[in-house]
C-alpha cells in the first residue's frame, strides 16, 4: 500500500510505470481500492438492505424509445454510463443497492447532494486519512479504476448537475450510474437513459 500510494517510492521503485499500468488495466487499479470497499459504499447502508424482499419486475422504457423491458434486463451491472430516471417512490435508489450489493467490482456510492463540489471531491473524504496523493487518485478516478453509483442528482442545484455530467461525459473513462428524478434538462446523447414506468394493476 504504502509502494502504491506514496509517490516517492512509487516512482522511485515503479520507475515510473506504475501510473500507467493501473490507468490502462483498470482491473489491477480494482485491487488497490478492495481494501475501501466497504468504506466508498457507507453511505448506501447495505447491511440493512434484505435482497429477498426486493421487488424484482421493476420495467423501464429507454429514452427515445418505445420498448419497454424489465428494468434487471435493460440494466444488470453498472457498465457504460447510465442515467435512469423516475418519479419519485418508484425504486430507483432501491434498485441501485440492489446492483450495489451484487456488485464484483469495487463501486463507489454517492449521494447527489455530496456532489456538490464534484464527484472527486465527494470521493476524496472517504479516502483521505489512507490516501494522501491527491493527483494520482484524480488519475486512477478519471481512467475508472472505480465504478461510480451517484443516487439522487436532482438533489443537488443545476449548475452542480452539470457538473456531474460533464465529468460523467468528458472525464470519466469507466462505469457510471446516476439516478435521478425527471428534471428540466437534456441528458447527453452519448449517455444511455432509462425511464422508470409506474408500476402496473398486476404488479401492485
């Protein structure tokens, strides 16, 4: 750990190559972070989520789209970036622990109303009295090292909205997930949208 985060001895004795192998195999910078696994999912309080008791047949429409699909089909991991969308009440922070906590890969779970200096500066408080090397886990965020899970955007202001979104869209080279209920706004065309539809008569 201390080789890895020190930035002396990592240059020193990784001559160099150290940043660059684990912003290319992502997987590699995976096994740096599994020791915080359990600190960069505090906040989404997963031992109090009881897997059996989540209703699994949750449907959802992607934007621009008219097909509806099992929400479980249309998203079964964080992978690519997502933004899935919804009314309140209908489980959209549910289902994200849901991923969470069958998740392989190291995520990190993010409150929108944390964001609102920016998703690495909501990152850095769970790290900092281990990680001390601030710009070489900027690096290690942006190659995405780390999966992202960023519950509630709406509940931070616009221009903090933005802000996700340009990171999510323009510096964020891995994994993403943002919930959100509908706000006035055009996602990007690059990220794909999911819509969240009320449950139906045979489903309630």
């Amino acid at each position: 750990e201390i080789f890895f985060w020190n930035p002396y001895i990592r240059t020193i004795l990784g001559f160099g190559y150290i940043p660059i192998v684990l912003t290319k195999l992502p997987y590699l910078g995976q096994r740096l972070f599994e020791p915080f696994r359990q600190a960069l999912l505090s906040d989404a309080t997963l031992a109090d989520f009881d897997e059996t008791t989540y209703f699994t047949q949750s449907e959802v429409i992607m934007k621009n789209s008219q097909e509806v699909r099992p929400l479980q089909t249309a998203i079964p991991k964080i992978k690519g970036k997502i933004i899935l969308e919804g009314e309140s009440g209908l489980g959209k922070s549910m289902f994200a622990r849901y991923l969470l906590k069958q998740a392989k890969r190291v995520t990190i779970y993010l409150p929108g109303e944390k964001c609102a200096e920016g998703v690495s500066e909501a990152i850095y408080p769970k790290l900092c009295h281990e990680v001390k090397d601030r710009k070489f886990l900027q690096k290690l965020i942006e190659a995405g090292v780390l999966d992202i899970c960023i519950d509630g955007l709406n509940r931070t202001s616009e221009r903090n909205r933005m802000s996700v979104i340009r990171f999510m869209v323009h510096s964020f080279k891995g994994n993403m997930l943002v919930t959100t209920q509908p706000i006035a706004w055009v996602p990007p065309a690059t990220v794909k949208t999911y819509v969240m539809q009320p449950l139906q008569h045979r489903q309630i």
